[in-house]
C-alpha cells in the first residue's frame, strides 16, 4: 500500500498560483491582475483558477489572508502607555513591509468586493489585540470611567493611517511614542 | 459689431462633459467609466475629450477640484475647543455628502496618478484651516510648547479617516465633540 500525501497536488496549485499573482501585483500593480496572466505564468488551467479563486481581488485576498493572519501578540507591561507604543510600533512595523502597506491600500478600496475581507481581518487582529491592552489597564485602574474604547484605539491608529493614505506623512518608530503622549492624557482617569 | 462671449462653447462642452462623466461614476462606479462612453453619452468627441482630460481619471479630477475647491472658513471663536469642534463639525459635513465621500475614497487610491491633485487640494484646504486655528490657540496661550500641530490635526482627523475607509463605524456630528475631548487634553499648555 503506498501512503497518499492528501492535497499535496492542490497545495502546489495554489503555490504556484501565489506566486505567479502576487509577482503581477509587485511588478505591475493590482489593476494589472488578471485570471488569464495568472494562468499563463504558473501553468494552471484557467477554468481552475475561476472556479477556485473567481476573480483577481480573489486571488490577492487568499494570498494576503493566508499569508497575514496570525495571533497578534498582546503587549503586557504592567502599564498602558508601554502597551500602546508596542502596540502602535507592531502596526508600523507591519505597515512599513510591502505587504502591510497593500494590505492597507486594499483596505481602503471600496470597489472591488472581495478587499472587505481583508479589510476586516487587519481591523479585527489589530482591534482585539487593543481590546485586551485596554481591559488590562482598566483593571489597573489606569483608564478614565466611560472612555470610549473603540475610538481611543481609532484615535491612536488615525495618524498612521492619515500620514499612510492621506498627507504622505513619515511613519516611522519616532512617531509612536509622539502619538502615544498626545492622546493618552485624555484616555487616563 | 457683434458681442462675442468668449469661453461660451468651451464651457458648455466642459458641462456637458462633466455631467456625462458623473452620470456614470454615481451609477456604475468610478471603474467603468472611460473616454468612449463618456464621449457616447455627452455628445463630445473621444478625441476632444481625450485632447482637454487626457483619461479618464483627469475626468473625475477635474470635476471633482471644480466643485469642491474653495477657501475653507477659519472658526474663531475665542477657544481651541470651540474652534477644533467646528473645525471638525465642516470636515464631517463634507463627508457626508456623496461628493465629499468620493473625495475621500479617491485620496486613498494610490493605482491612478491624476487622483494626487485631489488629495492634496482635500488635504491642503483643511490643513491651512487647522493651522491657523492652532496659530490663534498659541496667541491666546492655550498650546503646549512643541507640541507638533501637523500630527495634531492628523491625530484629531485620524478617527473619522479610519472609520471611513477602516472600520465602516459611524462618522456623524455627535463624534466631533468626543474626538476633540479626547486629542484636547494632550495638546494644552
């Protein structure tokens, strides 16, 4: 009896059609993606590819999802403003790699469908994980009764997201901490 | 000796061009527009079209600086927090409307060249506003010391962006005063 490796052919398949897309998008850009190009350059049928992936925003969000989503790390240093410039300064640090500014570009696009999905996971790592540093500093004690939690942490995200989208703005490991001493005072009890 | 209107022909063309333009981006997306229906549905030629706009980003760009473009009114009303919640108050106004939320979704879309003169004509107008704000704020006394008044306004501007384009949370006139309470207490002297 010979052992049967499950997937192993459907797994290369969808390495090979990774590749061959996301080198489109790095070289040519995302609006240059389509099934046809991705289906010439990694050698898998067409018909595969729509029936597995559908459209291109398809293709780049199985990527993207598969290659993003990961536990985000809950910083835990015993104070909130220490939490939030680790906090902040993974998100810049994500945001600063090719692949973490496409994820926000994508983020932002309202017109293709399939990007809410990729909207959603980057908003929904990034959230719980702000979620937890939060409910830590309230147990200590450290946060002012009726915060609004949600948009303390859109509050703190804002800037990195403006200067990324909006004004061109440098986003570096400097203008964590800037941010962090602006909007805290009005977050502390 | 006739009276001759200079300019008539040419803006009515440009009207027409716009309205064509428009028509489409309001209801099929900005994606499906392009020079040749443009041309179909206006009655001007592809060739003038393309002559004057170029393509069909420059279409939507020129519409969009045209009716948007205008000097943004300055609060004073004695008070940073007066001043900032107003501030805010017209930015959320503008965004609100269908043409104010295009402008922002094209600022954020970094896949089309001639979409730049709209964010930097959207993020000048409101930026001039905001510094002179903040310039009357250091007169009266009310700015710490170096605090940075760029990420200032980026930070306060920061939510409705990211509620925008991220989190699809809700950006109405009740958010302005809890965003200012928020940003104000790090900002003052």
């Amino acid at each position: 009896m010979t052992t049967r490796r499950t997937g192993g052919r459907s797994a290369r398949v969808r390495e090979n059609v990774h590749l061959a897309t996301m080198d489109i998008v790095w070289s040519q850009g995302i609006d240059a993606l389509s099934v046809a190009a991705v289906a010439e350059k990694s050698g898998v049928h067409e018909t595969t590819i729509y029936r597995r992936w559908g459209t291109p925003a398809g293709l780049v969000v199985d990527y993207v999802t598969s290659e993003t989503h990961q536990a985000f790390p809950v910083p835990d240093n015993g104070n909130l403003h220490a939490d939030l410039v680790e906090l902040l300064g993974e998100i810049v640090e994500f945001v600063e790699q090719p692949l973490g500014r496409l994820v926000l570009q994508l983020s932002a696009r309202r017109d293709q469908p399939g990007y809410e999905e990729v909207r959603e996971q980057f908003r929904v790592d990034r959230f719980e994980a702000g979620m937890k540093v939060f409910e830590h500093a309230a147990q200590r004690g450290e946060l002012r009764p009726g915060l609004d939690r949600n948009l303390a942490l859109e509050t703190l995200i804002g800037p990195l997201y403006v200067r990324l989208l909006l004004t061109d703005g440098e986003v570096g490991a400097e203008l964590v901490p800037e941010v962090v001493d602006l909007v805290l005072p009005g977050m502390l009890a």
